[in-house]
C-alpha cells in the first residue's frame, strides 16, 4: 500500500465546509491536500439558496463577486401557512442568493485551488490512520487506481452527514430523532414566480421553492418520513396542496428526483487529537430556515483557525472548536428547534398561520432571523 506525501492539513470532502477550510488555511500559508470521492462539478440535493449571512461570510473569503455573477438576487421570503402567507424583504438592503450548488461549489473549490490548495478527486477514504500514541495521523482511502495512506500532520472531516471518519472515530451518528427526509427536483415552466425564495409550511412537513437563472426552479420537498420513490413524493406535495398545485400546472421537470435522510446527525464532539469535524459531519439538523450554508462555511473557517491553532502550539484544540461553535450557533439552532417543533405540530401551524393573517409584522422579523441578517450586517 502506498504512502502519499504528507501535507501540513489534509481536508477530506470538498463541499462548502471544505472548500472554506481549506482556502483558509492555505491562504494562512499552510500546505493542503483536498480530496473529495466526486469530481467537480457535481450536483447536490440542496435548497440552491444562499442567505445573507452565508453570503456575508462568501465575500469574506473573496469569491462574493463571482458567485453574484452566477447566482439570481434574493430580497426576501414568502412563507406560507394553511390560510396565511407572509412575504417581506430582509432589512437594510441585504439580500441573499439563488444558485444551483454544483455551481456555488465549484466556485469555492477553484478558489481554494487558485490559493495553493492541492485538489485530489476521485478519492474514496475508508478509515483514519492512527499513530501509535491514538492521534490521527492521516486517512487510508482508495483511487481508482489503488489504496493508499494519505498521511498529514492534521486532518478535518468535512465528508458529509454519513462522515466515514466521524463514525469511525465515535463522534458521530445519525440522530434517533428528529427522523426527516428530503426530497429534490428542478422544474420549469412554475407559474406566480417572484424574486423571494419560498417556504411553504403544512401541518406533515414544508416545501422549498427557489427560482433560479433561466426559468429554472429549485423545489425540495421535507417530510417526517420516506414516502417512496422521489418523483412520486414531489408530485404528491404539489398535487395535493391546494396554493400550489394550480401553480404547477404547466410545470415540467427536468432533472431527476433526488432523495437524502434521515436528515439529523448528532455529533458528540467537535473532533479528536489530530482531526476535526466541519460541516455536516460535525452535526445536521434539518435547516429549515436555508441557513445550511451558513453553518457549513462558518462552520469550515472555524475549523481551519482551530487547526492552525494546533500546529501552531501542539495543544489539541477540538475541545475549544466546540464551545466555539456553540456560542456561534447555539442561538439560530434553538429558533430551528422552535421551528420544526411547530411544523411538527398541525394545530401549532394553523395557530401560526392564524396569527400571520391577523399580525404579519412578527413574522416578518422571524423572516429576518430565518436569513441571519444579524450578523451579515457590517460590524
């Protein structure tokens, strides 16, 4: 077996949380080896929106021009209930994204590159490598062409939900609860389209809508259980909703449905000695709010300043990762919490709903915390 070249960080998965990892640290001049088991561009079941705060957190890393050129500007959300529907801008002028992921993470992954990063796809890890003493040391992984070690003096996690690394090390497992799955497809032809992205909420789960560039639309369809084959499942959330089922009408959809879930993964740590968790493998629950991203690419800078912390002094830092990303994230994971527990509630959506139609101006605040306006705002 082969022993490829050791880098200073190896950062295993390319998507967002990787991609900012990895663009961070060589940009603080560390050596970085990225590898990923797809080549690039590839597609990704996703909401396809980009908010504000995850915005904001784009144009730190320098690619916001870009993604701006590519993506459809989004001022706010409509969300809908049964019997109500609040739409609102996000304050101040702030404004997120529309743009297919395959797209959005390319762009990140040419920017990691065009700093010094060392893209390897193609790359299937199977277990981490531990030296002697418990520390991990680097990932064995197969190419196409064999099985290798891939050694490095530190190593972030950032391969997905079912994180091979996270599993293997105990600090990760799908969550017993809440058990969601989701559903993904592309139409076009979707009538009573405006610029705001789309949450319609009811009383068995919700459905995203997201108009993209050239008539193109994003529908993602969440529900507390598997229902069959995707198309179906799609067809059925629409056809049976009597606020979109007109809308669909002419629709046609041009991709196939893709199926995720269980959704929720619980992490019981931040990392170990020598690795640490970003993105969805240090923990998903269900982002009902579209604020995926912003977890996952805040989520990839922390853990990139961690791991520059640990090579620079010797001293494990998965530990204050972890208190770190609680203060961080603790505050938006609660009001999704709040969130999924009323959607999870038929009587709590009507209540809301009930309450929307008489008393919109909460509700469009909520809209406002849904998008992080707070901390996409200049400082």
């Amino acid at each position: 077996m082969a022993t490829v070249i050791s880098p200073d960080v190896l950062v295993v998965g390319a998507g967002p949380a990787g991609a900012a990892a990895a663009l961070v640290l060589a940009r603080s001049g560390a050596r970085v080896r990225l590898v990923d088991r797809a080549p690039f561009p590839r597609a990704k079941l996703c909401g396809d929106t980009v908010n504000p705060g995850a915005l904001a957190i784009v144009d730190r890393l320098g690619v916001g021009a870009a993604v701006r050129r590519r993506a459809r500007p989004v001022p706010g959300m409509l969300v809908t209930g049964p019997g109500a529907a609040v739409a609102a801008d996000y304050p101040d002028g702030l404004a997120g994204a529309a743009i297919e992921r395959r797209v959005f993470d390319l762009l990140l992954l040419e920017a990691a590159v065009d700093a010094g990063v060392d893209f390897t796809p193609g790359v299937r890890v199977l277990a981490p490598v531990r030296d002697p003493d418990g520390r991990v040391a680097g990932v064995r992984g197969r190419t196409a062409a064999a099985e290798s070690i891939w050694r490095a003096r530190f190593v972030i996690a950032a391969d997905g939900r079912g994180s091979r690394l996270g599993a293997a090390l105990g600090l990760t497992r799908f969550a017993r609860s809440p058990k969601r799955w989701a559903f993904g497809a592309y139409f076009t032809d979707v009538d009573g389209l405006t610029a705001r992205g789309e949450m319609h909420v009811r009383p068995d789960g919700y459905v995203g809508i997201a108009p993209l560039g050239d008539g193109l639309t994003n529908v993602c369809v969440v529900r507390s259980a598997p229902r069959g084959e995707g198309a179906a499942t799609i067809a059925a959330a629409i056809g049976g909703d009597p606020a979109l089922r007109g809308r669909f009408a002419r629709a046609r959809r041009v991709s196939s449905a893709v199926v995720l879930g269980p959704l929720a993964v619980d992490a019981a740590a931040a990392g170990c000695p020598g690795l640490l968790l970003a993105g969805d493998a240090a923990g998903f629950i269900d982002p009902m709010t579209g604020d995926g991203l912003r977890f996952a690419l805040r989520g990839g800078e922390l853990a990139a300043h961690a791991a520059l912390a640990e090579l620079a002094n010797g001293r494990p830092a998965y530990a204050h990762l972890r208190a770190r990303r609680a203060r961080e994230f603790a505050a938006k994971r609660r009001f999704n919490r709040a969130l999924r527990t009323l959607v999870a509630s038929p009587r709590g959506v009507e209540l809301a709903a009930g309450l929307a139609a008489r008393w919109p101006a909460p509700f469009r605040r909520l809209i406002g915390i849904a998008g992080d306006v707070g901390v996409a705002r200049p400082s």
